[in-house]
C-alpha cells in the first residue's frame, strides 16, 4: 500500500471466514531488530493462512517498500533518534482509509505514536484493538538523555495502563512481559505467547556452510567459538560475555569470541575489547544482514547472551534453531523458553558462574552434541505455524467479545 488508493481495491469487499487485520508499528523494515523480525514473521504467516495483512509504519528516509500493503506515515528523524524516525500520530489520510480499509481487527506493537494512530483508527473504525508488548520500557529510560529517569518512570506508570486498557486482548512473549503489565494496573486479557522463528535452510547449516561462515568472520575452524547477536546497546549487558571470555580464554587459547550488531554502543565495546589480554581472539564485526545470520549461529559452539532487560531474546531462538545452545543471563524473560541443562544454560548474572558453564560446555563433547540434537528438536515446537494459529486464536477472543462503544471525553485518542 505505497499510496492510500492502492490498497482499496485488494483490501476492500467481504472475504468469508478471513480477517483483515491492521498491523501498526514504531518500527519496521528496514530497521533489523527483534520486533521487526517478529512482525515480518506474523504478517507472513497471517497471510500464509489467507488473512489480508496491511502494515503502517514511520516513513524511513530512502527506503522504498516492495510489499505494495505498507503504509507509511510522515515521520521526522531526530538526532537523539535517527535510526527510529517519529511518526506523526495524527493523519488525515489513515482516518478516510479507515472505511475503505474495513479493517476486521486493529494490531498495535507499540503503545507510543503509531501506538496512537492505531488506538484511534481502531475506535474510528469500531473493531477490536489488540497489542503486543515487545519491550521492557522501564530499562530504555537513559536514552532519553534530556529526561529525568524519575520523570521516565512515572509517565510509563501513567501511560502503561492508559494505554494498554483499551485493548481487547494482549499478547506478551513471556511471564515477565505480562508481569511487567499487570505490574503497572493492566487488566485487559493477557495471553503468553513467544514468538516464533522460521526454520532455517538445511542448506545453510551443512558443514561447508558453516566452514565459509568461520571463514567470513576470520575464525579457525577447529576453534571454540562463541557468539553474541543482538544490538550493541548499553541495556544488553555485553560487557558481562567479555569478562567471561577473558576468563575462558584465559585457560583455553583456542577459544575465539565474535559479536554481531550495530548500535550506539559498539565503539565501547571496541574500545573495551582491544584492551583485553586475549583482544586478538575478539573480533567485533558490526551489523550483519538478518539473512546471512543462519550459518553464522551454526558455526557457533555456543550462542552467548548476558541482557536482563529482554521480554524474550529472540536471537537465542534463532540460535537455537540452527542447532547452538546457549548460556546467558538469569533476568528478564530470556530464559523463559531455555530448558536448563538441555539447549541451554541459565546463570546468575556473575561473569565466574558465565565463565563456568562456557566451559563446563565446550570442554565436554558429548554434553555439547546432546545439547545441539535438543536445540533442533525443540525448534520445531515453536514454528511460525504454530505461533500464527496461536494468535488468530487470540484475535477470535478479541472478535467475540468485542462490542464498539464510544470513547470517553478524556480518554487517549
């Protein structure tokens, strides 16, 4: 939907025993991130099962969209922002779209300005709106530099439930997720649910593969390798894995590091890195294209994750389903989905113990194949298939008990 009339026509008229669902989001392609891959994920496997999806999302400076069903909204890219443009939360042209569109249900991913565009179009409209609560807000406070934590905290104490009570239905991707909710006066219907990931190519897993993935990064191929995925950002606790891997390393001069992911804070971590004593043995490489990740996470001995602020840690499942386990932190809801001791370990948040179960796993080969055959069987549980039936599910819930009422004159939009 690169322009309003261009999505009528396909959108428009009765589809029988099919939904049409509005998917909005703060961000979107071609931002590389854990909810964008979610999102993808979802709108794929609504539209795999015939449910007509169209998206609305910030406008991206020079990004031009191949999926005719994307509406853009004006956005204003800031400096303190500029990877994650403003959408403006009021248009016009989505209000017109609004009949035209005839949307069966609304589905919110973030409850800020597109999060407002939504809950308004969703009333306008008079369906149901149902949201996603991807992110542990309260831990992202320091990015707003200009803006006292205590005044952070106490508008998410506000807004969180002014928000998040209008919907009909919630979906999180772990208990700590919904905790955090109903934690904040949330009392909408919450259902648990993690998202999914496709399974990879098997192509891309073969030995070869994963010989040119170690290649690509500079890694030896009878090296320990250990590997970190995520955005470079203070909030994921990286420099937790490098103390762990200065002690691992220091007892096995064959083990070798790597991190993957852009963000502000990779020029510490570099800085951080070059003055270890196994630095040689790090290598930080920046972004790497989401389609490229699967040899990569193969490659891997093990998949290494230290953030207490995630509500899931979706790249541990993408680990996981290449076939490498993982260690990582005790906190947050990354570990909701980990079986201790099968396709995992969980640790306190304590470089030693981190240190110990790296090594306790790489130094015994049997524990560490066991652990590869759980990953790859426990990765056909969580399919985007199932993960899709799980959430037309929840919509079935919004839709069935939904009845449209006005709002009231103070509420939000």
């Amino acid at each position: 939907m690169a322009t309003g009339g261009a999505a009528a026509g396909p959108l428009a008229g009765a589809v029988t025993g099919r939904m049409r669902v509005g998917v909005f989001s703060e961000c979107y392609e071609p931002v590389q991130n854990g909810v964008t891959t979610s999102l993808r994920t979802l709108v794929d496997g609504l539209r795999h099962e015939g449910h007509r999806v169209f998206v609305v999302a910030p406008r991206y400076a020079g990004h031009a969209d191949s999926d005719p069903f994307v509406l853009r909204l004006p956005s204003l890219h800031t400096w303190f922002s500029s990877k994650y443009p403003i959408a403006a939360p009021w248009v016009a042209r989505l209000d017109r779209e609004a009949l035209r569109l005839a949307p069966s249900l609304v589905h919110s991913h973030n409850p800020f300005f597109v999060g407002l565009v939504a809950a308004r179009y969703a009333r306008d409209a008079g369906v149901p709106l149902v949201a996603t609560y991807h992110t542990l807000y309260n831990h992202y406070g320091h990015y707003l530099k200009f803006v006292p934590d205590a005044v952070v905290q106490g508008l998410l104490r506000w807004w969180m439930p002014t928000y998040y009570n209008l919907c009909a239905q919630i979906i999180v991707p772990s208990r700590v997720a919904g905790d955090s909710l109903t934690g904040y006066g949330v009392q909408s219907p919450i259902t648990v649910l993690p998202t999914a990931v496709p399974l990879p190519d098997p192509a891309l897993l073969t030995p070869d593969a994963r010989a040119a993935a170690r290649a690509r990064l500079g890694v030896p191929a009878d090296a320990a390798l250990l590997l970190y995925v995520g955005r470079a950002a203070r909030e994921k606790n990286i420099e937790l894995v490098l103390e762990a891997f200065a002690r691992v390393a220091a007892g096995n001069p064959a083990c070798h590091l790597v991190v993957v992911g852009a963000g502000p804070h990779l020029d510490a971590l570099r800085q951080a890195a070059a003055h270890m004593a196994a630095a040689a043995r790090v290598r930080i490489v920046g972004a790497i294209p989401h389609d490229d990740l699967p040899p990569i996470y193969a490659c891997a001995d093990l998949f290494v994750f230290s953030s207490v602020t995630e509500t899931q840690g979706l790249v541990m499942a993408e680990a996981r389903a290449a076939g490498t386990p993982c260690i990582l932190v005790r906190g947050g809801g990354a570990g909701e989905t980990i079986i201790h001791g099968e396709d995992g370990f969980v640790v306190d948040q304590d470089a030693v113990a981190f240190a110990d179960a790296v090594t306790r796993v790489v130094g015994d080969p049997d524990l560490h194949n066991a652990m590869r055959a759980h990953c790859l069987r426990r990765a056909l549980l969580h399919t985007p298939d199932a993960m899709t039936r799980r959430v037309i599910a929840v919509y079935e819930q919004a839709l069935s008990g939904f009845r449209a009422t006005p709002a009231a004159p103070n509420s939000p939009p």
